[in-house]
C-alpha cells in the first residue's frame, strides 16, 4: 500500500517537477530492531554516507508504525531532528500529548474512542458482567484504564482483567494464560469478554481454552489489535470459539488499490526496488506455487484499514506541496523536517472527494467501523463483514442497513452477561458491601415508594397526599377524588326522606290552614304553630347542602342553616310547653308571674338571636372550608367540608341541646295534664328522640372517616325533625281527618272535666268510670284549645269539684247530682278562661 500510494502521488503529478520516494524498513515488531533500523533516516547516522553529517537528514518523514509500542520509542527518536513521524494505527492515547510526542501524529483516532464505542455496544445489550483481556503494553494498559473508567460511570463491572506479557518468550506467559482460561471457564455467568490483547496472544489463548468445552460458545469483542485477524483462530472454526465482533479503524475506498494488485507483474525481476513484493514472488516460485493465483493471494490479504496508509501519504504530499508552492525545493531551498512537520499540523488534504485534516493533538478523527465475523465456508472465515459505523463527533452507532442490524442483532440478542438478573420496576438493587456494584439483590420498594426504572438504585417517594404506589409498585397513581356524589344510593335515600319531610310538612300545613277553626288546630297555638311548620322545612331544606362536591359556600352555609332552622323548631316547642304550664297552673301568685314573663314571640327571637350570635363568631373567626383529607383507602382521598373549629361546632349544638333540654324539663312537669290538652309527652318523647340522636351523632361522627361522614350527621338532622312532625303533628292530623268527633268542643270540656275530678260518670246510670277519656277507641293525644269557647252545655256528667277531694262512689240523689255538676262547670271554665286569654 505504501508504495501504491507514493506512485499514485507521482503519477498524478501533484507535486509538480518534485517526486516522493521513500525508504522501507522492517520493524519485525520490535522496538530494538525498529530504534536501529530508523537511525538511516536521520542526518547525524546515515549509514548511507559513511555516517558524516548531512545539512539536512535524507527523510523528511516516516510513516508507521502500526502498533503504539513502536511508535512511542522511535518518534521520541524522531523528534531529535524533528522528523514527524505518521502513524497509520498507533491509537494509544498518550501519543496524543505534544507536550511529550510533539514529532508524532496519526490517520486514526485515539483508544479512547475505540473504548467509548465498546463501552456503547456493552451498555446498548445490556452486558455489565464482562471479562477484559490485554495486553502489557503501553496501548493495553492504556486501553484497560479507559475501559475501567468509562465501564465504572455506566454501571459495567469486570469480573476478571487479564494482563498478559508482551514477549512471547516471557516465562510468565503460560501462566497468565492458564490463569485466563481459568477465570474464563469458571466465571459461568461471563458470556462477553472484551479483549484488547495482541494477535498472537489471541492465538495462544484460544489454543487453549478450546480445550475446555466451558471455554467455548462466548462473545468476544475484539479491539483493532486482531479483529481482523482470522489467523488467530488456528484450526479452529467460529462455531467453537462463539462469536466475535470487533471495532476497525475507519476503512475508505480499496478498489484502486485491488486493481493495483490484479495488474501486478507477479515477476519478481521487474521488482528489485521493492524488497517486500521481490522477496515475497521469489519465494513463491521456490515452493513452485503458480504464478497467477499471486494476485489473488495478495488481495485475500488486504484489510479495508490499510486506508490509513494512503492517508499518510497524501498529507504528507499535501504538505511537500504547500510549502513548495512558491519556493525552490528541489535545489537551492530544500525542505527542514521542522519546516514539513508544521505544514502537516495545517495541511487539508483530500482522498475520495472528503476533506481531512489533523487536530490539536495531531489525532485524524475518522472514527470505527463494526466488522461481524462470519464463517462462510469451512476453509474461508470472513472478518471483514461491516455492520456499522461509530461517529466519534456524536458518539452514535449507526448500523449501514437493516440487514446488517438483524444480522447483528441474531448474534447478540439472546446472550445475557450479567453478575445478577434485572430488577424490574419496583425494586431496587441492593449490593452487600464487598461486593461488585454489578452483582446484588432485588428488594422491593417499601410502602408509599416506587421506581419506574430497571436497576433503580433507589425508590422514589409518592406524594401520598395526591398520589398512591400502583400495585407493581412501578409508578405513582393520582389517587380518586371521594365525596357523597349525588348519584351514590345512599345519599339518594337520605334526599328522598328529606324531600318527604317537606312534602309531608306542607300537607300538614295545608291541612292546618284548612281546618284552622277546629279545636285540634286551634289548640295547637295558631300562629307558632306555623312558625314550627316553617322551621322544620328549613330543616330539611339543609340536609341536601351535607352531600355533593363541598364548595365554601355550601360548607359555611349547611351547618348555619340547619343550626338556626333547628333552633327555631326547638324555640317554638318549648314555647308550647311554657303556654300549656300556664294554662294549667291554678296557683294565683304563680300566675301572675309567669304570665308575665310569657312572651312568646320575643322569647323565640331571644333563643334565635344566641345561635345567630354563635354561627357569626364561627364564620368571622374559623370558618368552615373544604379541605382534602386521608382516606382509609390509600387509592382515594375525601374531598369534604372541614368544620375547621370543632369548638364552634360544639357550641351550635350545645346551645340547641340547651333549648331542648329546659323544653323536655318543662314537657316533663306538665305530662299529667289533662289529655285533649297535653302536649307535654309527646314533646316530652320527641325531646328524647333529639337527645338520643345526638348522644349517639358524637362518638359516630369522630370515627367515621369516609365519605359518609355528612351522611351521619344527615340521619340526625332527619331523625330530629321527623320526631318534632310526628310527635307534633301527625296525631293532630290523624284526629282531624278521621276522628273527627274527638275535634269538638264538648269533647275537649269532658277531658277538662276528668282532669278535675279523677274520673267519669256514665250519662246513663250515673256510676263513677275511668278517669281516661276514651273516644271510640282513639285516645286523644295532647291538644290545646286557643280560641274563646261558648258555654258549654251539660251533658249530665257527674263530675267532682276541684276543690273536692272525691267523689261518692255510692247512689245519689238528683239533687245532689245537679249540685255537683253545676259547680264543675263554674272550675272548668274559668281554667279554660285563663287558658284562652293567654297572648299567643
């Protein structure tokens, strides 16, 4: 290649009337061997002029050498005379400091390149448990030291590194390699070695492990040390070795060079100036090989990397020819290598219609190519089968085709080379302290955690106040908004008992208003009553504001609705009772004083006006509000009314329990009254309804945490007022509509009466009965009498006086009968006088 390219050079005549020549020496791979055989191509030792001086030294420039061991020790030798020395395969990086190697430069990237595109296919398969073998050498210690770095910053571990001695006549040689196929076979979860080892050293190594079945069927990725050398081998095949792709310096075009090689005279006399080919045919026609399978010979033997070499060359002819483009260098002002090397760090030159040009460091990054090996035959294995290109601009592999992907991929994507399984999304990985990071166990992520990653290293938090851990634990989930939504079954039923009470609370008033002249209705305090029916509405009328999505209008509105509405109903049933003590209290003192103090609208109003007072502080101070609070299911949150100061909340129904306690007191006392008139049970039953129901509501309510919370306190508000309509009511109604002979006058006088005397009298034969006023089998429940009444007319009934302790049981006269029953009907209607002149 290099002496194709020189010719190239000058036939072209790009250099004008100068041509190149050039001097090729054999470094036999040897550092000693090459220092000595470059000491001809400086001034002060050219052997070629008795080793006198020269004014200039005979080479201007070298190119090679290939291996970086080489390279390092002769540009150091170089660089006495300032000869620049181009390598076309030296990738160790430390050529790439010019503060040391100022001399050299390269048509091929640095090993850290090479080390970053391995380090990509590794990660891109997920190999993180992978053997390395080098090479002791200048390049291999480089190469392992970049490897480790750049494997430790994407999680890849070693599990073994491999160094072995440069020298094959090292004494240590055998062992490290025994040591190698130990490592390799006993390391069962190792199925990807990375080597960057020498040629030769692969072949040795192999020799061996292939001798052990658990050495064979691995992945080997191979540097541009040996990936394109299919010698290393032996005589062996790629099935027992596994598989084996590799990284190659970026190839170009071949095809002049191939043609070079198939128009070669393979006559060894027409080549004495070129030592390599002269040698090469004449020992070919020694071993009486024929003559025309030469060329094909030499082609087999092309790598598509010997681009590099014609690199070399035309940056160096660039140079020649920007230097002498307007001087004489042929005669009077010949070139100083100094002179050549700085006109190489600036060169452009041109191959193939592409532009290049060397970097900073003297470095030619042209990046890699991915050969696959492929056995195409038993005797013809095929190294240089490219699959894709790595770009060091972008750090991206990219593969030339689909095909060569699914060929790739067909070779890789089954095998796994990993210390410990994935941990999937929702554990983490967990290593014990001495061990690699690449080998460790799964653990689960804890309550409220997750990781939505493989491998995690750690499991990320929920905001468990939004968000709840999926069941996998892979992910956080928005967590249900939960309240009492209006289409939930029970909070339908609860409207539809609220939607009754008010239904029914309008029939009773309807009825009220209809038979507003009857005793029952006029008994039960006309005007409060309405009031009362009013105010049991708004009861109701609250319960809907306790469900659907809270909004702070409905949270700071449905407890005061309710708190006033209540107090209201509760005011105007202990009203109520105050008037019923009253009309019954026959003590005159007694009387007067609490006629009095009975005002019964300004009593309602005062009573109002405290729970008004109550319900302002509790909105001007802390007023209640939505707010989100936990749910016993972690997959909702509640989204409901927050009382926000229960203090407040407990004062409102306190001061409700208040009013209907000094109500029951009072209902209490007047509960032996007389029937037609008492009331008093009934409030008296229906008082209890309340406190039952709301000695209950506390306890519940503080430890129901769902979203039935308001439902709770909706079943009271119901209970409560339902006990208030039927107690109140709903007896009421029943008499009026289908006991209408217990709605007269003279039925109510005749209970006035028994209450006054103890008992009855039989209109038929005057005995002394029950003192239970039975009408037709209904008793009348409490009732009061508001209007005047006429005087009654007698019905003959023997009565005692109040002022009597009793009544003769015995037969008595007409006479005496009369007597009594005239004196009755004085007390009676001067109770009932006292009664009706009250103020309603």
């Amino acid at each position: 290649m290099m002496v194709h390219a020189v010719e190239e050079v000058n036939r072209r005549g790009e250099l004008g009337n100068l041509t190149l020549g050039y001097r090729i020496v054999d470094s036999c791979s040897d550092v000693t061997t090459s220092l000595r055989n470059t000491l001809s191509f400086m001034k002060r030792n050219n052997t070629c002029t008795g080793g006198a001086e020269q004014p200039s030294p005979p080479v201007l420039a070298a190119v090679g050498a290939y291996y970086s061991e080489i390279s390092i020790p002769v540009t150091r030798q170089l660089n006495l005379e300032n000869i620049p020395l181009i390598s076309y395969g030296s990738t160790c990086g430390q050529l790439s400091d010019k503060t040391r190697f100022p001399s050299f430069m390269r048509t091929v990237p640095e090993d850290d390149h090479q080390v970053r595109a391995i380090i990509h296919i590794l990660k891109s398969h997920n190999w993180t448990w992978v053997g390395l073998v080098a090479t002791d050498s200048e390049a291999g210690r480089y190469a392992v030291e970049r490897l480790q770095k750049h494997a430790k910053n994407n999680k890849i571990c070693f599990a073994f590194t491999s160094i072995l001695p440069e020298a094959l006549v090292d004494n240590s040689l055998d062992d490290c390699i025994n040591e190698t196929v130990k490592s390799i076979t006993e390391k069962k979860h190792v199925k990807v070695i990375v080597s960057f080892a020498k040629a030769y050293h692969m072949m040795y190594l192999f020799g061996r492990l292939l001798k052990d079945p658990r050495g064979r069927g691995k992945v080997w990725v191979a540097s541009d040390n040996w990936s394109e050398s299919a010698e290393v081998l032996g005589n062996h095949t790629l099935s027992d070795v596994g598989k084996v792709f590799g990284l190659i310096l970026k190839s170009g075009n071949i095809t002049r060079f191939r043609q070079y090689l198939t128009n070669l005279d393979v006559n060894p006399d027409h080549h004495n100036n070129n030592t390599f080919l002269y040698n090469y045919l004449m020992r070919r026609r020694m071993e009486r090989k024929p003559n025309d399978t030469a060329n094909e010979e030499l082609m087999r033997m092309i790598y598509p990397s010997l681009v590099n070499v014609e690199l070399a060359v035309s940056a160096i002819a660039q140079a020649v020819a920007d230097l002498c483009v307007n001087r004489d260098c042929r005669t009077t002002q010949r070139l100083q290598p100094l002179e050549l090397r700085k006109a190489l760090r600036k060169a452009t030159f041109h191959m193939d219609g592409k532009n290049y040009s060397f970097d900073r460091r003297g470095d030619l990054n042209t990046g890699y190519d991915v050969v696959l090996w492929k056995q195409t035959s038993l005797t013809f294995l095929d190294t240089n089968y490219m699959v894709a290109h790595y770009h060091i601009q972008n750090k991206n592999l990219t593969f030339i085709s689909g095909k060569t992907l699914q060929d790739f991929e067909s070779v890789t994507a089954d095998v796994i080379s990993r210390c410990s399984n994935s941990c999937s999304p929702g554990y983490k990985k967990h290593s014990a302290p001495e061990q690699p990071d690449c080998c460790y166990e799964c653990h689960i992520c804890p309550m409220e955690y997750y990781s939505n990653t493989t491998d995690s290293l750690e499991c990320h938090p929920c905001n468990t106040t939004t968000e709840y851990v999926s069941s996998r634990n892979d992910s956080c989930l928005q967590k249900k908004t939960v309240f009492m939504f209006w289409d939930d079954i029970y909070h339908q039923i609860l409207l539809a008992f609220a939607a009754l009470g008010v239904v029914l609370t309008f029939i009773v008033g309807i009825i009220f208003l209809a038979r507003w002249n009857t005793p029952v209705v006029r008994a039960s305090v006309g005007p409060i009553c309405l009031l009362l029916l009013f105010s049991l509405i708004s009861t109701f009328a609250s319960v809907p504001l306790f469900g659907g999505k809270p909004k702070l209008w409905q949270c700071q509105a449905r407890q005061v609705f309710f708190g006033l509405s209540f107090t209201l109903s509760v005011s105007c049933v202990m009203v109520k009772s105050f008037k019923i003590i009253m009309a019954f209290e026959f003590d005159p003192s007694i009387q007067r004083v609490l006629k009095k103090l009975y005002q019964p609208y300004i009593i309602i109003a005062f009573c109002l006006l405290g729970q008004v007072l109550i319900c302002a502080l509790w909105l001007a101070l802390k007023s209640p509000k939505p707010n989100w609070k936990k749910s016993l299911n972690s997959k909702e949150r509640l989204f409901m009314c927050n009382e926000t100061s229960f203090p407040a909340f407990g004062a409102m129904l306190s001061y409700i329990g208040l009013l209907a306690l000094i109500c029951f007191g009072i209902a209490f006392k007047g509960r032996k009254l007389p029937q037609s008139y008492n009331d008093a049970k009934f409030i008296t039953f229906s008082m209890l309804i309340y406190f039952i129901c709301w000695i209950i509501f506390g306890p519940v309510y503080h430890n129901v945490t769902d979203k039935y919370l308001p439902a709770v306190e909706m079943v009271v508000i119901l209970l409560s007022a339902y006990g208030i309509l039927f107690c109140q009511f709903i007896t009421k109604c029943y008499i009026i509509l289908f006991k209408q002979k217990a709605n007269t006058q003279s039925a109510f006088r005749r209970d006035v009466r028994n209450f006054t005397s103890g008992g009855t009298i039989d209109e038929n034969d005057g005995h002394f009965v029950s003192s239970s006023l039975n009408l037709e089998g209904i008793e009348n429940p409490a009732l009061y009498v508001e209007a005047p009444m006429s005087n009654p007319q007698s019905d003959q009934s023997l009565c005692m006086s109040a002022d009597m302790p009793s009544c003769s049981l015995s037969q008595t006269s007409k006479s005496q009968l009369t007597r009594c029953h005239n004196d009755h009907n004085v007390n009676n209607k001067k109770q009932l006088g006292r009664f009706f002149s009250m103020p309603v």
